[in-house]
C-alpha cells in the first residue's frame, strides 16, 4: 500500500508518499518540507493570506518531487490523505482542494485527515508503538496532553486554558528583542543565563485541574524585563534561563500528573509510553526534563525524529493507511469541508480562552 499525503495546515507546504508492506515496517518513500519562514519573518509571525497564497505557488511541485522522490508514479498510489483541519482555512483549502483534484483525476481514493491525528500516530509509523499511550503535543499552537486509545479513539487529559507553548516561546522572544521564530533563540540564548535569578510562577503547579496556563508566566516575564530595562545580553540570557526552567518545573508537574492517571486506568499496562510532539519538542531542557520523569515513573519516553515532531505530510500519509487499515476511511471524504476548527476528541469541551491563534498543531 502507498498513500500520497499533502499537509498546509500552517507555514509549511509538504508533501510525502508512505508505503506499508505486508509483515513489514512502513516506510517512508519521500518527506519533502518546504518552510514559509522567511515569508512571514518579517511580520514576527504567520500571516494567514501570505500562508495560503505561497501554499498556492508551491503545492504543486511539492507534490510532483514527492512522487519523484519516491520513485513512485501518481497510478501506483492507492490513495490521497490530505489535512482537511484544524488550521488556517485558507492554506487547508489548498491542500485538500488539490487533494480532491488528484483523487478525481486519478480515480483515486480521498481522506480527509485530521492534522492532530497525524501527531497522535506518528510514534507509530517511526516506533511501531502499540496502544494505549500518552501524547504530549506541544507545538506553536497546541499544547495538550492526550490518551491515545486507537486510531480515531482519542481522549484530551488537558490543554491550554490561554497561550500554547511555542507561542509563549514566541512572545517572550519578541519582548526580548530576539528573532522568529522565537523558541530556537530563547533555548540559545538559555544557555548562557542564570535560571536562578527570576523566580518566575509555574503556573498550575500542583492544581487538580490538569489543564496548562502560559499567559501568567508571560507576565511575568514582561514585568521583570521592564524593571531591569535596558537589557544587557546577560540580562536576556539570564531571563530566558530563569523563562526555560519556569516552563520545564510547570510542564513537567502537569505531565507527571497524567502519568500517575494512565498508571490508575490502565494498571496491567507492561510498557506504559509517553510520546512527544510539537516544534517545543526540540528544546533541550524540556526534553531531558520529560525523560527523568519518565524514567522516575517507569514510562518510555519515545521522542520522533525532530523532522517528524514539526508538521510534515508523511504523518498525514501515515495517519491515512492507518485509516485505511482500520477500515475508517470516510466514504464521503470528496465532500468535507476544511474545518479550522476540529478537535481531536469531540467528547472534551472546548476550554475558553484557549488557542488564539488556534492554527498551528
Ligand atoms: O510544530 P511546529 O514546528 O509548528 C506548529 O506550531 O505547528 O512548532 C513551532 C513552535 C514555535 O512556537 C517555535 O518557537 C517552537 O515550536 N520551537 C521551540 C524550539 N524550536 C521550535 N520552542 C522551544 N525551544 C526550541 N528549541
Ligand atoms: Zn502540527
């Protein structure tokens, strides 16, 4: 089986064909990614029309080096996954409307992905976990904690109640002066400071609700740069420091919490798993942070290549033959229409406040 998977959901346009064997690993053919952020770098983040309109311009080509990549001719895939949601409407509507386009044309058969699904699964097509396991998606617009129980059967443990991860990476580094994206400078400039020196909050730390909050420490940081103001590079490093560290205690307290639940739900579990996901993924700190707890709790701690944490279309691909494998595929998927909104468990109410920007996964 070869699924041709097309993803432009945010700032990337990607394209990637993956193929299953019988009795063999799957395998990914071809995983081209190519990155807006020069686009919107002038802007200190995405533009959502910018977006859509480079999504535009490149798609196509995107698709065609995938094929070519993969050594694989559009007649010999068996099926085309697009993101049909969540993320900004107008770059979805490319992807999926092309996807649509390919799927006529060709004869072939259309799905609709959820770009969250993608996340959820990846640890599957790289590690071949089985389920039940953990998920923790902390990327520039999501930051939730998620049982993953079968493909399509997913329960939220948490999110954020205001600001997700990689924005509040990305707001701090804009107070700061440093460039976007933000969190790559802010773990740069880390590890230069002091993470003493501020005693920033950790919000939620130790609170029964499970959710995640950023806005408070945000603050925070906001004052503490003002009262010091102008800003050496020392005093930089040293709030970014004292920032990181803020953000590992808090994430980490919230996640050691969901731990101790799947202990509780699933006690005869033999190899309990914790997946990362998500652009913060690729931070230092808050990795090794994930990987003592785990350690601590006896969980593994499976962390996808950084190139599959970010958003890419082999998940989406993946996410597909796992659909199609399961039997879920949606027979009615040349009618979907793209949803900028579209939990991934639509049993959790939504949260007020969360997801401002509410495009990026
Ligand atoms: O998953 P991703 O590539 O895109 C989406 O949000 O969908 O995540 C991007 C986010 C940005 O907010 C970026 O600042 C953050 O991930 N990020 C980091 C690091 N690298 C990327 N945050 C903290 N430390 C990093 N090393
Ligand atoms: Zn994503």
């Amino acid at each position: 089986m070869r699924v041709l998977g097309i993803e432009t959901s945010c700032d990337e346009t990607a394209a990637s064909v993956v193929g299953l064997r019988e009795g063999a690993a799957p395998e990914i053919l071809s995983n081209v990614v190519l990155s807006q952020i020069e686009e919107h770098a002038a802007f200190g983040g995405v533009v959502p029309e910018i977006a859509a309109r480079a999504h535009v311009e490149a798609l196509d080509g995107i698709i065609e080096a995938a094929l070519a990549d993969a050594d694989t001719r559009l007649a010999d895939v068996d099926a085309v996954a697009a993101t049909a949601g969540p993320g900004l409407v107008g770059g979805l509507i490319v992807g999926l409307m092309t996807a649509k386009a390919i799927a006529a044309a060709s004869g072939k058969q259309l799905l609709a992905i959820n770009h969250l699904e993608g996340h959820a699964l990846t640890a599957r097509l790289t590690d071949g976990l089985s389920f039940p396991y953990l998920l923790l998606l902390v990327s520039g617009g999501h930051t939730q904690i998620v049982l993953v129980r079968g493909v399509g059967d997913y329960q939220r443990w948490a999110t954020t109640i205001d600001d997700a991860l990689g924005e509040a990476f990305d707001k701090t580094a804009k107070m700061l002066g440093l460039a976007y994206p933000g969190g790559p400078n802010v773990e740069k400039a880390a590890a230069k400071g002091d993470p003493a020196r501020f005693a920033f909050p950790r919000p939620m730390k130790g609170e029964s609700r499970p959710d995640f909050s950023f806005s408070g420490l945000k603050t925070a940081v906001r004052q503490a740069a003002t009262s010091i103001a102008p800003l050496s590079d020392q005093d930089v490093a040293d709030i970014c420091a004292s920032f990181q560290s803020a953000v590992a205690d808090a994430l980490g307290d919230r996640v050691a919490r969901a731990l101790v639940r799947f202990r509780e739900d699933y006690p005869d579990s033999e190899a309990p798993a914790l997946v990362v996901a998500g652009g913060v993924a690729a931070n230092r700190k808050i990795r090794s942070t994930l990987e003592e707890l785990c350690a601590s709790h006896g969980f593994r701690f499976v962390a996808p290549p950084h190139a599959l944490c970010t958003d890419n279309a082999a998940m989406i691909a993946w996410a597909g033959i796992e659909r199609l494998q399961a039997g879920l595929a949606d027979p009615d998927a040349m009618d979907f229409v793209p949803r900028s909104r579209w939990p991934l468990d639509s049993v959790s109410a939504p949260v007020v406040g969360s997801g401002r920007r509410g495009a990026k996964a």
